[in-house]
C-alpha cells in the first residue's frame, strides 16, 4: 500500500488488498474481513465502468472465469463498497485507487468522501486519477485537459472541505456559486477531510501530487523510475511550502503468488496475465527492444 519514513526512523511498510469487485456482495465483506484479520491495512478497489480484458478474451478456452462471470466489466462501485466495508471493519482503511473528476462531480464527490469520512471513522482514502479514455469516450464524457481538470478539482474538494459558509469558485472547468457542504470532516474542527492520494507517473501529475496531495499511488515502475518520481513529487512539494515527508509514498502492484517457480512461470503464460501486461508503459518495452504493442496510442 504505502509507506513513510524520515531521516530519523526506519521505513514503515503497509499492504493493501484488491477489494472484490463483482457478486456476490455479502462474500466481498467477509473477504475484507478475513483480510482485517489477517492484518492487512487497507482494501482498495478499482473505478471501472468497462474493464481492461476485450470481450474475444472473455471465453472459457481462454479463462476459467468466463464460466462463472458472464463478462470482463462486471465492477462493483468502489465508494459504495468503501461504505459497505468501512461500516462492518474496525481497522482497516478503505479506498478507491482511482477515481476521476470527469465522471464524479468535485462537490458530489466532496461529499461522498465526508460520508465515508463519518462512516469508516477517519479510514477512508480517496484516490484519484486524471481519468481513463476507456471509462470516459464510451460513455460521451468530455476528455479535454485531464490533468488541469483535475488540479482544478482538487483545489475545489478541499475548498468545500474547508469552508463554514458558502463557496464562490471561477475556474476553466468548474464554476461555484454560494456553494455550500455543510457537513464537516470526521473529527473537526480538527480534521482535515480523507486524505488524498493521486495515480501519477506522468511529470505535470508528479508534481501536481508534490503540491496537491497527501498520498502517491502509482503502477507499473522500475525501482529506478520510482526513485526518480518521488523525488520529483518532494520537490514540488518542497517548492510549495509543504513538508515532503508528510507525502505518503505507495504502489500498487501486480504480483503473481504460487508455491513454485513453475507454476509462477504457468500464470505469466495464461491470455488475460499477458493482456495486462500489453499495458505496461512503452519506456518498458522500448528497454527489451521491442515496439511498444500500443505505441502511438491514446493513454489514460
């Protein structure tokens, strides 16, 4: 999940887990459960209309899955579960990793979060992206400056967090007029709101976390990448006036688990693994010397 540390204490490393993300609904509670008590820290689930995988892959020749789940974009939504979870753990933090501010109004989404906030008693994270085309074109969405709208967003979510009256905001994509969200953080006047973690690889979304944000949540990096990206963030946050270390650095990472190198060696075979894997950023690729599968592709 995430970690933190100074130069005067050691690294302090928290795992998460994959939220369940389709029926039945009561099974995905008790596996956040079994997770609390297994000592996980933190549950996440993905913010997906349409899943990564093409239907042609979705048959039972290519995943055993396909007999038991009629399609690949069968996704619960993530702040319901969050709520779901929240209100039947005790411990573990619950988050969505990510959502956008192109499907979810800033101040519908400022509230929803403050629900949470009360609900899961301070447990909840919001995680957000700049947005995903596969989530967003389908479905007759605007997709014009992503990163901007997003920056915009943040700065709006923490305004309504913020304020005891109303809100007037003029902004390039959202506009407030005597706008107002009552209902305070959990814990205030001394709470803060869910912090805020952001899925960026990109510079203007690293440094957009460095001045923005209170979590990192990226995927799909070398060790090398990931050092050089943090202290991009920390730099920003630095040139900001804020304290780099109250950044919480995380990952999410796709691992493979099994009780030997064979069978690790079995499931990086199998159709739906590779079609992650098409995924990676093309920098990867290009470093094996090979054309990235999607090079010259639109990238969420």
């Amino acid at each position: 999940m995430g970690a933190s540390a100074s130069a005067s204490r050691p690294v302090r490393l928290e795992l998460g887990v994959p939220g369940q993300i389709m029926p039945p609904a009561s099974a995905a509670v008790k596996f956040a459960q079994r997770a609390e008590a297994d000592g996980f820290d933190a549950i996440w689930w993905p913010d997906h209309l349409m899943g990564w995988h093409p239907d042609s892959l979705w048959t039972p020749d290519l995943t055993p899955l396909a007999a038991s789940q009629a399609n690949p974009h069968t996704y619960f939504d993530p702040l319901v579960m969050m709520g779901a979870v929240g209100a039947q753990t005790s411990r573990l933090r619950v988050g969505v990793v990510v959502t956008d501010l192109i499907r979810r109004h800033p101040a519908v989404l400022a509230q929803t979060m403050l629900t949470l906030d009360h609900l899961t008693e301070g447990r909840a994270i919001c995680g957000l992206g700049s947005g995903e085309q596969l989530n967003v074109k389908p479905y007759g969405l605007p997709w014009d400056k992503p990163v901007a709208r997003l920056a915009e967003g943040i700065e709006v979510i923490r305004r309504l967090w913020r304020a005891d009256g109303p809100v007037d905001f003029d902004g390039q994509f959202f506009h407030l007029r005597k706008a107002v969200l009552g209902l305070s953080p959990f814990g205030a006047p001394s709470g803060a709101g869910p912090p805020i973690w952001t899925a960026a690889h990109g510079p203007r979304m690293l440094e957009l976390t460095g001045r923005q944000a209170d979590g990192w949540l990226p995927t799909k990096m070398t060790s090398g990448q990931y050092a050089a990206s943090l202290k991009t963030i920390e730099t920003a946050a630095a040139e900001a006036g804020r304290d780099p270390g109250a950044i919480t650095p995380g990952m999410l990472g796709y691992v493979l688990v099994g009780p030997d190198e064979e069978t690790v060696q079995r499931l990086t075979e199998q159709p739906l693994v590779r079609a992650l894997c098409v995924l990676l950023p093309a920098a990867v690729f290009r470093a094996l010397g090979v054309e990235p599968p999607l090079a010259g592709a639109g990238s969420g």
